[in-house]
C-alpha cells in the first residue's frame, strides 16, 4: 500500500534501512521485494562496494524511490580514528556516490553503531541507528528476524537490516517483516521522509536516533 507524501493524517510510520551493500547478488533481491510490494527503503552503503559492477544497482535504488545513504568507506570502527580519517571516511563515500549516481547523502549510519565525541563534531550528517532483529548472524533464522521486528517495531521507528553479499535470511524474511507491519497498520517511508512527515530536525547535535519520536 502506498501513501502519499504529504499525508500527514497517517500516523504509523516507519523506515526500513539496510546496510552494507551494494552487491550483485543480495542487494537486487531486497530490490524485487521492495518493488513487489511497492515500498522504499533507505540503503546505508560502503563506498568500498561502489564500482561499475553495482552502478545498475545504486541507479534501480534510486529509480524505485529509495534513498542511498552513508556508511563509510571501509566499514572500520571510526570511533577509534584519527580525525583526518573520519572525515576521508565520510568524504570519499559521499563523492563517489554522487560520481557514480549524482545524489548526496543525507543521512549516516556508524558501522558496529560505534561513535565518538570527535565524530559527532566532525561529520555533518545526522547519525542512524535503528530497530534491529541480529540479522548479521547466520544463526538467526528467517521466522526469528521477522517476530523479533514484529515485535518490537513501533510507530517513528527506523529498521535496521543488512543486505551484505550472501544475507538470504534477511531476504527470505522480508515478505513476513513487510506484510506483518501492514497488518498492523503500518506505512513504509525512506528515512528523509520519515523525519519530514513526523516534522522532526534530524539535525541535534549528538544524537543517535533510533525512533523519529524520541
């Protein structure tokens, strides 16, 4: 089901977001089941991942209406960096994004969720975390991702999954996750409009946001 932006009636919203990508095989999975139930997502992504294999993939994103976003170059723990490292990190992902697809992202997620004082006052991008089900884990079936979101997704919240080269679990969960959240009355938005349709400023210094509502 899909909505109209500027529906600000609509109270149930959230966000799903996945990390790690792009890569050929996972990532244009995720991709059919977005556009299967005619939803978007917001893809936090490794500038290392970018090259002329996975440009198809970064233009379908954005061509279904989702949102690519920041996720450092190399997937380090920056919080352990030096300050010219954390600002290459974020430098580096932001230019060759929009080299390869003309968008500038607007939003960054911190790999391992790992920040820093230093980052916070370096980098110039609302930081993401999220609702996560510990779907990096191999160990943790499709049926135990689903009810663990189920569960605990609320209305403002941001979804936090991965779609790392190899990460079937998470795909084969998605019909559950997406139609689950349905039933329960809820709507999919990328993150940009999740902030904009809940009239919240991203923009607080220090803050990691997990739910738009709090």
């Amino acid at each position: 089901m899909t909505i109209q932006k500027d529906d600000i009636t609509v109270k149930k919203l959230v966000a799903l977001t996945f990390d790690d990508g792009p890569n050929t095989d996972t990532t244009p999975l995720i991709l059919d089941k977005l556009q299967q139930y005619g939803i978007t997502a917001s893809f936090f992504i490794c500038g290392c991942h970018i090259n002329e294999d996975t440009k198809g993939i970064m233009t379908r994103q954005l061509t279904l209406g989702c949102e690519i976003e920041n996720h450092s170059w190399s997937h380090s723990d920056m919080s352990i960096m030096e300050p010219e490292e954390i600002r290459d990190e974020i430098a580096q992902t932001n230019n060759k994004i929009f080299e390869i697809v003309g968008v500038k992202p607007k939003f960054f997620r911190p790999p391992y969720i790992s920040t820093s004082p230093v980052m916070f006052d370096l980098i110039e991008l609302p930081f993401v975390n999220g609702v996560a089900c510990s779907d990096w884990d191999p160990e943790v079936g499709v049926e135990e991702r689903a009810s663990t979101l189920l569960t605990h997704v609320n209305d403002g919240d941001i979804i936090l999954l991965h779609d790392f080269s190899g990460n079937i679990n998470t795909v084969n969960a998605m019909d559950q996750i997406i139609t689950g959240l349905q039933d329960k009355g809820f709507h999919f938005v990328t993150v940009s409009e999740l902030f904009t349709m809940k009239g919240v400023d991203a923009m607080l210094k220090h803050k990691l946001w997990t739910n738009v509502n709090q």
